[in-house]
C-alpha cells in the first residue's frame, strides 16, 4: 500500500526551552506564475497544527514557502529582546518531489536565530 503523501510541522522557541504555541504560520505553492495561499494556522499548545497543512491529493510535487511570524509570536509571549526586535517572519522555501512522501519541516527559534531541516 502506498504512503499517503502530507506536510507537517511545528515549531520549537529555544530561547525558553518549549513549544511555540501560537504562532501563526501561512503556507504557500510558489511554484507556479503566482503565489498562491494554501492556508493559515496557529500552532497548538504542543507548538504543532491539529493536522497536516496539505494531504492525500490535494498534496503534489512542487515549490512551498512556509512564513512564520515568530516576530508576532514573541511580542505576544512578552518576549522583549535585549538589543531590540530582531526576526520577524522566517520564511521556509522547499521542494516537494515526493507527493506519496511525509514531509517534515521543523522550525528551532529564538529571538535572533532559527534552524529548520526536514525532519520525519
């Protein structure tokens, strides 16, 4: 039987060792003429979304772009950065080339740095 392909993802705020719950994360199909808005979602407590941001057949290969607004999310956690606000949306470009595979794009964030690699 073949997997089902999907997107998931969430995010990590290093900087008090938890889940980013909250944050709000667009998520885009930049791969044709036009960029296109798939959907929008805030992380749950878990700093995860209640479901996969794109699935089954709606899921295909091509270019995303995941923006998330970490500047939002850590105003509104009362996170004031020392030396001033300095990330406001990172945003996430990838390649689906793959639409049977999972894939996983974790976001590690901080008010001034952020890794993310493809995750299971």
């Amino acid at each position: 039987m073949a997997e089902t392909g999907r997107l998931t993802t969430h995010v990590l705020d290093t900087m008090r060792g938890c889940p980013a719950g909250g944050l709000h994360i667009d998520f885009h199909d930049i791969g044709g003429e036009e960029i296109r808005v798939l959907t929008s979602v805030i992380t749950n407590k878990d700093g995860r979304c209640d479901q996969p941001m794109l699935s089954g057949s709606a899921f295909q290969t091509g270019k995303y772009e995941l923006l998330f607004h970490v500047g939002r999310y850590f105003r509104e956690s009362g996170i004031e950065p020392e030396n001033g606000e300095f990330l406001d949306i990172v945003p996430v470009r990838f390649v689906v080339s793959d639409a049977n595979a999972h894939y996983h794009v974790p976001l590690l964030v901080s008010p001034y740095g952020y890794s993310t690699y493809r995750g299971s």
